[in-house]
C-alpha cells in the first residue's frame, strides 16, 4: 500500500485543528458525497429493497398458487411448503437486509446500526428453525430420507456457519463492548473475518436455496399428475427465483465491498494499484 | 472511520526518515507479519490449492468412469461431457488460482503478479467457450432445447460478466499504465468494482456449477438404464463435486477480504468497529 502524497500534511492540519480521532469519516466535510456516489447508493438501496422483498413475494405466489398453500402436521406435502418460505425469509431477506443496514446505514448512531443488524439476525432465527422443522417432519411423515442430497448438505452447513457467526459477532461486538478499551483489539481483529465469513455464508444461503429450488423443479418436470402448461409456468417461476437469488448475491457483495468512503474521496491509504 | 492513536506521530517520524510514500506495505519491517498470520497465510494457500486442483480430477473422474469418457462431434453424448470438465477449469481452477496469486502473492513484483492474473483468466477464455461450444453443439445434435433451464440462464450472465470483467480489466489496470500518472484516478475509482464484480462472478460460476451438477444428478436418478449402486454412488461423487466448489466459493472469500495486512499489524485507518 502507498501512502497518498499530502496525507502527512492533512494529519498536520488535523492535529492542529485538533481531537482529529473522534471525528467519523463521513461526518468530515473533506468526504462529502458527490452527485455520483449519492446516485449509485440510491440505486443499490431500491434495487436490492425490490429484490430482497420481491424474491420472498415470488416464492410466496409460487407456493400458494402452484403448491397448494401451507399446513402443519396435518398435511405433510404442505407442511413441507413453508420450508422454501421460512428458509428464504431468513436466511435471504432478514439476512440480506440486515447486511446492507449495517454497511449503507450512514445517518444513525453506530451502536444502534449493529443493535438492528443484530436484531434482523434474530428474528431469522425463528424463521430457519421453523424452516427445518417443517421439511424434517414432513419427511418423516413422508418416510423420505433426511440429509441425502447436495441441498441438505449444504443446508446442513449453512445453519451451522450462521449459528456460529451469530454467536461469535454477539459476544464480540456487543458483550465485549462492556469493556471497550481493553477488548479494541480483539474486536478489530475480529471485523475482517466476521464480514468475508458472513459474506461467504449469504452466499452459501443463496447457493443452497438454488438447489433446493432446482431439485423441487426436476421432481415437478417429472410429475404425471401436472399437465404440460403448468410445468412449464413452475419452471419459470423456480427458475425466476433462482436467477432473482443470484442477482441478491451480485448486488450484496457489490454493497459490502463499498465502504462508506466513496472512490472520490480522499483515503490516506490505498489498495495496491 | 477513526484514525489511531499515534498514527500521526509515526507519519511524522517517517516523513523525517524520508521518502515513506516509495516504500510498500509489506517491505515495511512494522508491518512484519508473526507466526500467526504466516500460519493462517500457509493454510488458506495449501488447502486452497489441494480444493481447486481436487474438484478438477473429482470432475474428470466421474466424466471418465461414470458418463463415459469424451469425444467431439461423432458422438453427442460423449461430447456433452466436455462441458462440466473444461467449464470447472475454465470457470472454477483457473480462475481461482487467478485470484489467490493476485490477492496473496507477495514476493513478485506488482506488475507481475498482475500480468499472472491476466494471463490465468487467459488461459481460461479458451476453456470456456470449448465448454460452451460442446455443450451447445451436443444439445442441437440431440435435438435438446437451448437456454431453457435456469442453469443456462445462469450461465449466459456468468459468461457476459466475465468478458466484461477481462475487457475492462486489461483496458484498465494494464493499457492504461501507459500513462500511469494520468490514470490513477481513474484506476484507483476501479479497483473496488473489478474486485467485488470479480468475486460475485466467482460466486456466479460456483451457483451455476452447483445448479448444472443437481440437473445432471436428478436425470441420473430417473435413468432406468443405470443399477440403483451406480445411482448412487454418482449421486455421492456429484454431491461430492457441489460441496467442493461451494467450499472453495468460502475460501476465496475469506483470502480476498484478507488483504497484505495481518490484523495484528498497525493500521492508519481503520474500520468502524
């Protein structure tokens, strides 16, 4: 990394000025957004607000219209509806929202930004849980075998890395706050590894769900008791939500990427170029 | 962001030491890194490697002992098989390594650890459009629709994403050296958008793998010709396959979002934590 010509004088002019280190970055009039940067964080906010919201309304409409609407125990095949509902509410809306909250919220106090992404991950807990539940019971009544496909598997896996982040980003952010001086450290260390691992476990969550969308797909192209048109309508829907999934995931990295220092700003220090 | 303690007395001290501003991150003895992070470093690069080159031969091998080997034009069948091999090498092995060697590569000159990442993502083009041209020819031989299913689909964005990507990037980071000073605006505006677009084209490639194995694997499935064993022990070898590639999607992640900079080292702008 190069140190950008003039950074030694701004921290001169910052130092005489002084208290230089409890000023936020974008509360500096130096980082003021331009036009540009303003328009590019308005349109990644729509856009993935339309996406994150319209992808759950999708499966909705897909399952209440194509796949018989939801049940309980009662109703095994509907039972196992709510699965696809339950599983991309958390881990794909809750989630997605709570990730750009945290890393596009610029007008809130930090403290409350990571009490509402906290907040959003817990609220996707019930969701996964009943998600599970729903297609473990529904294969059981069913007597089809649990954990035999790739979708499981990486299900499996993605349940485990979200249980594990939200755990860890607790303790870490929140509980060590209590003594924030002493745990800086720590905490800094931590951010790096909690963000490319939840980046790493949206992705996971997506490429999960698309496989469990493309498994459901194959057994509906196989389905006898279909006629042709519909399979037809199922399969693009399924596949609309899949691409709309892929898409999030494009969107999010794209997002999480993009500090709160636009490329226009100045930064003291830069990535190797 | 905040700046750190002392980060200004340190500036001062290197601008009485002189010239800081010529010298790189990782040739400053500050910035040594311990034990540790050369540990972390060694893990990500050899599990890495052993995870890219593995779900190469793990895909070679089904095709050859499972789907019969390969052939051009005198036999579809055969031809198709072309397509998962040189797609995964082209898409997954090729430019993986191109990433890893940019992000992590720390002892060549800069310039030529770019030259190596463009000349990976090269060698990948080839392989690609092989991949798609066999797939595409075995389809219209078997009289099999094109661009019907959501693998396709996904894979006609990954395909656009990544030549954009190389276009752009080779106009930008290597073209527009010719006049470096002049373009450095411009270039150090593009870094964070080649980066993030080239990790969720990564990702792409993973889903769009992951969703073309599940295809092949739920056709394998319903194949009267195939016995129940050899069902199922492709079923382990493709949910094998699909494990691997998303385990790789992990890694790359994590090592791209770790940057040159060890935690422990001192840092002059930081996150907000």
């Amino acid at each position: 990394m190069d140190i950008i010509n003039g950074s030694f004088i701004d921290q001169l002019n910052r130092a005489i000025r002084g208290k230089p280190k409890q000023k936020r970055y974008e509360e500096d009039p130096d980082n003021a957004w331009n036009c540009c940067s303003w328009c590019e964080y308005l349109l990644i906010v729509i856009l993935s607000t339309i996406l994150l919201v319209g992808v759950l309304i999708l499966t909705l409409f897909w399952v209440m219209f194509y796949r018989g609407g939801f049940a309980w125990t009662e109703r095994p095949l509907q039972q196992f509806n709510l699965h696809p509902i339950l599983m991309v509410a958390g881990f794909v809306t809750l989630s997605g929202f709570s990730i750009l909250i945290y890393r596009l919220c610029r007008c809130v106090k930090h403290i409350y930004v990571k009490l509402i992404h906290m907040f959003f991950h817990a609220v996707a807990i019930p969701c996964i849980a009943l998600g599970f539940l729903s297609v473990f019971d529904s294969h059981n009544a069913l007597q089809k075998v649990n954990f035999y496909s790739l979708h499981s598997w990486l299900g499996f896996v993605t349940m485990g890395m979200f249980l594990l982040q939200f755990v860890i980003g607790f303790f870490t952010f929140l509980v060590m706050l209590c003594c924030e001086n002493k745990t800086y450290s720590c905490r800094s260390a931590m951010v790096p590894i909690h963000a490319s691992l939840g980046l790493a476990n949206f992705w996971l969550a997506i490429a999960t769900s698309v496989t469990g969308i493309i498994e459901k797909e194959r057994e509906t192209a196989k389905d006898p008791n279909l006629s042709a048109e519909n399979q037809l309508i199922e399969h693009y829907i399924t596949s609309a939500i899949g691409l709309t999934l892929v898409v999030i995931g494009i969107i999010v990295t794209f997002a999480v990427r993009r500090t709160n220092a636009p490329a226009s700003a100045k930064v003291y220090v830069t990535e190797r170029i």
